[in-house]
C-alpha cells in the first residue's frame, strides 16, 4: 500500500474522518447537529445536520469555501486539509496518529518508549514488526490499524 491508499483522500474521507478522530471531551463523536450548528453560528448560513451527514457520505461534494472554513473552524484543522494535497495528507496523517493514539495500549506503548535512545526506539519498533509478522503467519488474527480513529480494530467492516 502507497501513502496515499493509508489518507484520507476524498472530501467525504476527509469529513469522515474528522469525525471519527477530533472527539467531544467525553471521548464521543460529535453529532451532525452539534458541527452543523456550529457552523451555522460561524458562517450565518444555512448548514444542515442532513447537508452535513451527505458532505460526510459523498452524496454532497461540492461544499462553499465559508463551509469548510466554517468545518475546518469546529474540528481544529487548518483549511488547507480541504484544500491542499500535500498538506492534507501531512494533516492525515496526524489524525490518524491521534486515533491510534486514543487506544490505551498504544499510548501506554508509546508513552514508554518515550525515555528510550534513539536505538532502543528503533529495537522496540523493530520487534514490534517482526510480532506482527510471526502473528499473520500463524494465522493468528493481527489487530488491523483500520481506519483512524477505529478503536475496535480489526479493519473489516
């Protein structure tokens, strides 16, 4: 798989994903309503839960400017991630390290390897490939990264 097959690449992947990883303080997903309110407040305009639900679904795909700055706005992202390949990939990408990171045994992972030398970062991530290769080839079920955000793993849907 290239970079670009791991992004998020349409505008409806883009939304989708901005959903499932930028979280309510809860750890929730906002609801259409909740973004689609808000940005009625920012942009004055009509912005619908249903409009939203389509942009996000690909049945819509042709949003105004005021509307993705008014998404880019809610969800913290800057509007190139709309707009701009490169940066929208660059953007991706940290979502999807954000996602990953919302899983507890990730983050305590990492949050270990935090103190490590560059060697023995490299030693642990090196392991690490090799499980996940010895576990495939066995037949064991590997957890599948998935889209971002995807706590539940196992990207088969």
């Amino acid at each position: 798989m290239d970079d670009s097959d791991s992004v998020a690449s349409s505008l409806a992947d883009k939304v989708d994903a901005l959903f499932r990883i930028v979280r309510r303080p809860d750890r929730e997903q906002f609801s259409h309503e909740e973004v689609a309110r808000a940005c009625r407040e920012t942009t004055g305009e009509s912005f619908s839960a249903t409009y939203l639900w389509q942009l996000r679904t690909g049945r819509r795909d042709n949003p105004t400017k005021r509307h993705l700055e008014a998404l880019a706005r809610f969800f913290e992202v800057p509007v190139a991630y709309f707009f701009d390949d490169d940066q929208g990939v660059a953007i991706a990408r940290e979502l999807e390290l954000l996602g990953a990171l919302r899983d507890a045994r990730v983050r305590g992972v990492a949050l270990r390897a935090v103190n490590l030398s560059p060697e023995g970062a490299n030693t642990i991530s090196d392991m690490i490939d090799v499980l996940a290769r010895h576990e495939r080839a066995g037949g064991r079920q590997v957890r599948d990264p998935g889209p971002p955000g995807d706590d539940a793993g196992g990207g088969a849907r």
